[in-house]
C-alpha cells in the first residue's frame, strides 16, 4: 500500500501550550487511520493543519508524494481533502439540498443537484429528502447533510471530527456501514474518536496522541482496548494516598434520574442513581459531551426534573429551583466560567450577590446591603488567593485561573453541605489547580459531601473517594477510587457498563 | 352620510397608487433584512430620495431622471449605515435610528427652495385597448408605470431570492454568517449590496410620494410611511407576496378610511386615522400566527454584528 497523506514532524504552539509537538505518521490509500486521544491532546489541532485552518510552525506534510501546505480550506477541499465537522456549519432555515449546494464551488441547477443527492445518499445508505429544512432534521439527520456534503466531492481523504458523540447507537450502526462502503471504494478516512471499542471495530490503524506528542502508531484490532487506553491516559496516573472513606450518612441520592435532552445537541441523562455522603467525595469522568452539563444543571436545579429523582437528607427535591436548593445548601459551579458562573460584565461584588445572597444574607426587603456584599467579596478574594486589583473589577478582566477560583471561592465560603462542580480546575495553571484541589479536600475534610464532575482524571484520582464515568448519558456504578487501575479508568469511560466484565 | 360618493372602481384604482411607496420601501428592506442587517433607517432613507427626486425632477423637468437620483440619493444615505455597521461594527438599531433622524433633517435642509412649487407631471401608461375595458380598465391597466415597477419588483425579488445563486449566498448570509464566512462567502460585501438596494428601493418609494402621489414637496411628508414598511416586513414573515399584500392592505384601508371620512361617517376621525394601522398589523399578525414555523422565518443572524475573527 501506498501513503495517502505523510505528516512529518509537524508542531504547532500556541502562547503556554504546545498542541502538536513533532507528529509525524502516514495515512495509506483505503484505509481507515483512527487518531485517538484525551481532550487538550493535540487531535484538533493536527486535523485543523490538514484542513487548512490552521498553519503548522513546523513540519512537512506530503499528499501522494508532493508537497501539501493547504493556505485555506478551500485548497485543501480542492486537493481532495474533505472534513465533517463536530459542531455541524449548517443553515437550518435552510433545506438541505440548498446547505449541499452552498458548499460546493460549482453546484449544478437545483433539480440536478437534488437528483445527485438521492442518488448518493441512496447508494450510501444514508437517506435524506433534499427538500427538508435542515432546522427539522435530527442531529443523526444534520451529519448525514455534511457528510454528503463532502461525498459530492470526490474526498481521496476524509476526516471525521468525533462524528458519533452526537448519534443514537442506530445511527452509529449506519454511519460505520457507510464508512466501510467508502473505505472500499479506495477512499481514505482519518477517524477521531475517544471510543475505543468504535476503533476496535472500524478502524485499520491508529494513532494515539498524548499533551501533543505522538506516542504510538499501532493496529487497534490487535491491541486489547485495555492497551489503548493505558497508551491514551498514560501510565503515570497519580495514585493517591487516601484512606477509605468513612461510611457516614448519606446526604445527596439520585434515584433513577432520568431527564430529556434540552436542546437538540443535548445529551439524554438515563437511569443516573448514585449517592453521596457526608465528607465524601464522587468523582464523575468520561468524556465531554456525555452529559456532564446536563448532570449539572439537574443537580444544581437548573433543569427540573422528577421530585423524588433527586434527594438531598431524604428530602425530594428535584422540582426545586436553584435559589430553592441554595437555602437548604446544595451549591454548583457550573464548567463556563464566562457567561455561566459569572456574569462577564458585572463586577466581582455583583458576581459575589449573585449566588451568595441567599446563604449569606447579602439583601434585605429587597435592598442590596452593599458593605456586606462587599465583604464577601472581598473574603473570597483573600481566601482564595484571586489575584485582581480589588472587588470592583468586572469578572471579564480576569485570568481564567483566577476567576476560577473566585467562582470555587464564592461556593465554598457559603458553607454547603453539597457542592457540585463541574470541571474545577479546566484551563488552570497548576498552581491554582492545586490550591482549588486542597479547597475541595478540606472541605470535604468538614462535613460537605462533593460531587467533582471532571475530564482530568488524574485530578479525579487525587481527590475522589469514589469514581464513576459518564458515557452516552448512563452513568457507571461507583467504585472506590483507591487502587483503581488505569486500564479499568479508561474502560468505564469507554463504555463498559459493569466493571465486573473488565476484571 | 352618503357612502354611495364612494366609487369602487375609483378606490381600487388609487389603492394601489397609495400603496407604491410603501411597498417599495417595504421590498428593498425584506432583501436588507434577508442578509441579515436590521436597518431602521427606511423613513430617513425615503424622505432622502423625496426631495433628491423631486429637487432633480424639478431641475431636469424629467420624472424619469428624478426617480434615478432617488434611488442613487436613497443608496448613497445607506451607504453611510452601511459603513458604520459593517466595517466600524456600530449598533445597527442605533445606527439606523440616527440614519433616521438624520435623513429628516437633510431633507428638510436641501428641500428648503422647494417648497410650494409643482413638480412636472408623470404620464399615466394609457394602455390602449386594456385600459378600455370597463371596471378592470381603470383598476388594471391606467396607472403610471411605478405602480408596475413596483409590481414587477416583488416578483423578481421573490425569484431572485429562492432561485438564483446570489439570492442563495443572500440567505445563507443572514442566516448564519459564521457558517457562511467558514464556506468561504464575503459576507461584508453581500451585506453592503443589500443595504444599498434598500436604500435604492426606501428612495424610489420616498420620490413617488413626492412627485406622484402627493406631488409637491413638504417637510416631513414621508409621515412614517417608512416605519409601517419596517411592520410590514416584519409582520409578513420576510416573504415577499405577503409583503405585497401588507402593503395593499395598508393603501386600501388607507384610501377607504379617507374616502368615509369625506362621506361624513359618525365615527371620530381619531379612529378612522389609526385604523388602516391597526387593521394591517392584526390581519398580518393573525396570518403569520397559524404557521408554527415563524420563528425561522426570521433569519437567524438579523442585527447581529459580525466580525471574522478568524
């Protein structure tokens, strides 16, 4: 077999990060090359240089022998490289042979081009009604748009951003069966993906990348899952030093939550039950887009859910708001910093009054008591280390590690007796993401019961006294984070329900 | 009171005069607001081409020559919004508010020398034979050719919109700019051609107040004629037919309540003045309500400022 696409040393840096140090590795003619990877691995970035998004500071790349430096993405889609994105670039009032025809530089007359749409999408097993508007069109449904979209082309190579994180199982099923079809019509496939067994299953070769660096190259279906996963997490997870968890009372129980996606990229949480006691903390992994935000909202009581789904000391309280759950002390710090925990534009004593005014008594009659608000404000600042000019400071001027912490800070000085959060320490130099860890030790140390939802899992390792994983909407059972392996870790996050089946 | 004054015929016919301006007002905007820019500059934009028309008219003594300054005198004004919206990313609602304000004024400025003088008169299209027939004669076919223009104008806008590739690009523009800008379209330049159509169009509409329905030239005389286009395009859903029955609805209740007026109707004449905007919003509003789809009849990047960024 011949090599499709040679990458030779590419590297790329970003200010603080290097996101491709020295990835070199061949993609052959008809064959489908997985490229696998945690989050801040390095995949994006790599695909976006073979897009033409993105320019590498070093390193060739060779396309069936001849140089290939795309400037933009219309060079590479020329040189036959096509790309179905994660987030879909789709017009939804728009119908779909309409969205087909805007990416594509010499569409022929609509008639045509709905003809040829039937036609491949026949043919591919992937149907579509040219005439629908794509905002009618079920996430499943969109992909198929895009994927078209790209098979119109021509594609030698075609690359497929994580295209299952957003499809039902069925929709997997048809989406491999078309993969295959295309695989043996001589077309290249350059598959990213965090499922191993999805890789397992489809692909001929892999190449699995770790903080940017490449670390191996090897043949999934020779390699155990377990293999893979050890290579993906690296084998150096930190094993904590913690003792056993002391049974205490239970103070938050999900039972059976069950809760509808929200919106149509939306995840659908199924079945969740788990619960927590006093002093203890449950680590949630898996990867994002699982339903981690939507874990959240229905703890923080953002989404309503059933009332008896969710009990916090035995109480139902799943029909309560996020006011409601804060006066009986259930805190949450959701993943966005920005926009989500803070509002951008307000300063840090308003961003302080927005949360903590129930729990610290920072209004009274429906009057602000601003030296009070202030105060808190200003006691977060110290606690918590937040380096900023003083508390009248918009939440937008700070660093991100430093509003991280304001925002951890702000929930953890309200002393709840159930904290959630949501990726504590994302995007935090190591300093703060330390501090933040021992901010949520200690305070599990005094009673609070913790629920850390997170995609580090060496985080997860070092603070959790439980560990369970987010896959497709399912939450796995909980086992003791003590001990656990990282070929288990990678499993449960990988989709294996029970964990007796892995040991 | 004495309704049998009331001509049918007659209000049919001088419907459709009264409607003219308001539905090429209301056209050029549908296609602004296609690409995705919210300009409430129209009354600005039409009392802009009233006088640059009727000052042009006057000089040359051509209506025809000062129709063509209205168009370039209602696209050159939008220009200004344009500019300011597109390159310097100022707030289109604020922006087209002062366009507004600003056209007024202009207006008013340059209209000074104009006042209480005639403008030479536009020849009605005596169509031979059709305007003959009885009934459908005066309706149809004895109008002045911008009530055709017109006419002709929605029907090609309506085509151009959902058949043509530009009117594609148009679309997709306002719908999603990011994604348009990522499949490699100008999405600035798409923008600014639109504005400048409905600033052409806002102009056109303004002249034929001036020169043909009125026709002489007053300060203010446009009397929010652009505002109920604005409604219009709005209340019709962004589509072009239905712009064009806003539009007739609006003249006709326009023309009727005038004509009972000066038949003497027992009702307030307060009432009889608010009711052709009353009636067009709610008949508008009550059509748009049974489609469920409205809210994407709207395109999804209206008034939002864009920025390649990337």
């Amino acid at each position: 077999m011949n090599a499709l696409l040679d990458l030779d040393g590419l590297t790329k840096a970003y200010p603080g990060v290097v996101a491709n140090d020295d990835v070199s590795f061949s993609i052959q003619e008809g064959e489908v090359h997985a490229l696998l990877g945690e989050n801040g691995a390095g995949k994006s970035t790599l695909v976006k240089m073979i897009y033409g998004l993105v320019k590498p500071d070093s390193g060739t790349m060779q396309l069936r022998g001849s140089s290939f430096a795309p400037p933009e993405p219309r060079a590479a889609r020329a040189s036959g490289v096509a790309m179905v994105f994660q987030h879909f670039s789709l017009f939804e009032a728009l119908d779909v042979a309409e969205n087909i025809a805007l990416g594509m530089e010499n569409p022929p007359a609509m008639r045509e081009l709905a003809a040829r749409i039937t036609e491949v999408s026949q043919n591919y097993g992937l149907p579509l009604d040219p005439s629908r508007l794509v905002g009618e069109l079920s996430a499943g449904e969109r992909q198929r748009v895009e994927i078209i979209r790209c098979l119109l082309q021509n594609p030698k190579l075609l690359i497929m951003d994580e295209p299952t994180s957003v499809l039902t199982p069925q929709e997997v099923e048809i989406l491999f069966k078309t993969l295959e079809t295309l695989k043996s019509e001589g077309t290249s496939i350059l598959y990213i993906s965090h499922k191993l067994e999805e890789i397992r299953r489809l692909c001929d070769s892999a190449t699995i990348l770790r903080l940017g660096k490449k670390v191996a190259t090897c043949n999934p279906r020779e390699e155990t899952a377990k293999a893979m996963a050890e290579m993906m997490v690296g084998s150096t997870l930190h094993q904590p030093e913690r003792k056993p968890h002391k049974t205490q009372e239970v103070a938050l129980q999900l039972h059976d939550l069950t809760l509808p996606a929200q919106s149509a990229f939306g995840t659908t949480l199924k079945n969740i039950s788990f619960s927590v006691q006093k002093g203890e903390i449950l680590g949630i992994g898996g990867v994002a887009g699982n339903g981690q935000d939507e874990l959240t909202a229905a703890l923080s009581g953002e989404a309503l859910s059933d009332a008896g789904a969710i009990e916090m000391h035995g109480k139902p309280i799943g029909q309560m708001g996020p006011n409601a759950r804060r006066e009986i002390g259930l805190l949450a710090a959701p993943e966005e910093r920005l926009g989500h925990a803070a509002a951008p534009d307000m300063s840090l004593i308003e961003n302080a009054l927005l949360t903590g005014d129930i729990r610290k008594g920072l209004s009274r009659r429906g009057f602000l008591n601003w030296p009070k608000a202030k105060a808190f404000a200003e006691n977060v600042i110290a606690e918590f280390d937040v380096r900023t000019p003083g508390p009248g400071n918009a939440a937008r001027a700070l660093s991100g590690g430093n509003l991280q912490k304001f925002v951890i800070g702000r929930e953890i000085l309200q002393a709840p007796e159930v904290l959630v959060i949501n990726q504590p320490t994302w995007g935090v130099d190591a300093a703060a993401a330390a501090d933040i860890r021992q901010a949520l030790l200690d305070l599990a140390a005094n009673g609070a019961a913790l629920v850390v939802i997170s995609q580090d899992l060496d985080e997860l390792m070092e603070i959790s006294d439980r560990f369970a994983a987010l896959n497709e909407g399912r939450l796995t059972e909980p086992v003791p984070a003590f001990g656990l392996s990282v070929e288990q870790i990678g499993l449960m996050m990988g989709g294996a329900h029970d964990l007796e089946a892995v040991q | 009171m004495d309704l049998s004054s009331i001509s049918p015929t007659l209000l049919i016919a001088s419907l459709m005069v009264a409607a003219t301006p308001i539905l090429l007002a209301a056209i050029g905007e549908l296609i602004v607001e296609k690409a995705g820019v919210l300009n409430l500059g129209v009354e600005g934009m039409m009392i802009t081409g009233a006088i640059c028309g009727f000052a042009i008219a006057v000089e040359t003594g051509s209506p025809v020559i000062g129709f063509i300054a209205a168009a370039a005198g209602g696209a050159l004004l939008s220009l200004i919004f344009g500019v300011l919206t597109q390159y310097l990313l100022s707030n289109q609602v604020a922006t087209g508010l002062a366009l507004t304000l600003f056209g007024l004024g202009l207006s008013s400025l340059m209209g000074q020398s104009y006042v209480g003088i005639k403008p030479p008169q536009t020849n009605k299209l005596d169509i031979p034979v059709l305007s003959d027939i009885p009934v459908l004669g005066p309706i149809l076919f004895n109008h002045d050719i911008m009530v055709y223009f017109a006419l002709a104008l929605v029907v090609l806008v309506w085509l151009g919109l959902n058949r043509t590739r530009a009117g594609l690009v148009l679309r997709a523009v306002g719908e999603n700019h990011d994604a348009a800008h990522a499949l490699g379209y100008k999405v600035i330049r798409v923008r600014l051609l639109a504005i400048m159509f409905g600033g052409a169009c806002a102009g056109l509409g303004g002249a034929y107040l001036s020169l043909i329905r009125v026709p002489q030239w007053t300060e203010g005389m446009t009397a929010g004629a652009g505002w109920i286009a604005l409604a219009i395009v709005v209340f019709g859903a962004w589509r072009p037919f239905r712009v064009l029955l806003g539009a007739y609805l609006f003249g006709g209740v326009t023309v009727l309540q005038l004509n009972l007026q000066a038949a003497g109707l027992a009702i307030p004449v307060e009432y009889l003045s608010m009711s052709p905007y009353l009636i067009t919003i709610a008949v508008l509003v009550v059509m748009s309500a049974k489609r469920g789809r409205t809210s994407l009849a709207a395109p999804a990047s209206l008034g939002r400022i864009f920025h390649a960024s990337q």
